[in-house]
C-alpha cells in the first residue's frame, strides 16, 4: 500500500487506535508513539499524536495527570475515561461494521472476476 493511501485511511481511523492504546493502560505522548510503532504503524510522526491527544482531551474522552520528568517539564500521562470508553465502544462497533462490508465487497469482485475468465 502507498503511504499517501496509508496516510489517507489513518486520518479517519487514528483516533480510536490511539484510544484503544489508552485502553490497554496510561501513556504519555512518545510512549503512545512508540506503542504505535510496535504495532507496524512506522510512518506516524510525533506531532500528529501530540495533535491528537489534545483533541481527544478536548472532547474529553481522556483524563491527564502531570507526571514529573527527569528532564524538562512534567510529563502528561492520557488514561482513558468513561466518556473515551464508550467512544472507543462505538469506534470498535463502526469498525467491525465497515470491515465487514469492505471485506465482503471484496470477495464479491474477486469472485466475479474468477468467474469471468
């Protein structure tokens, strides 16, 4: 896949990746980047989490505490809240809907053109 159409795709899905992350336990901003990266998702750059995570704070789907740093200012640790669950709930629900469609969109015209050769 090229990564304009890679980047296309995350733009509309990121946020919930990122959510789904903070599921699994807090994290500050390089951490979540770093998770991403673990999980194949290389191309990410930094300001786009950092981007992301005031955006998902705004909405208010995590809590952030301030965490002391051995170098610089504090650290904000994300911890996803109640709202942030039931928003990646829904994520997850939406997801599931359209990759299944998606797949079976798929299937359909690989079966059609196996049938017309």
């Amino acid at each position: 896949m090229g990564k304009q159409q890679m980047t296309e795709m995350l733009k509309g899905t990121l946020e919930g990746i990122v959510l789904a992350i903070l599921a699994g336990q807090p994290a500050y901003g390089y951490e979540i980047t770093a998770r991403l990266r673990e999980q194949g998702f290389s191309d990410i750059a930094e300001g786009t989490i950092y981007a992301l995570l005031v955006r998902i704070e705004q909405r208010g789907f995590v809590d952030v505490t301030k965490v002391p740093s051995e170098k610089g200012p504090p650290r904000k640790v994300y911890s996803l809240n109640a709202e942030g669950t039931a928003y990646l709930d829904e994520f997850w629900g939406t997801w599931s809907f359209l990759a299944a469609r998606i797949d079976q969109l798929h299937h359909h015209i690989e079966q059609s053109k196996e049938e017309g050769q």
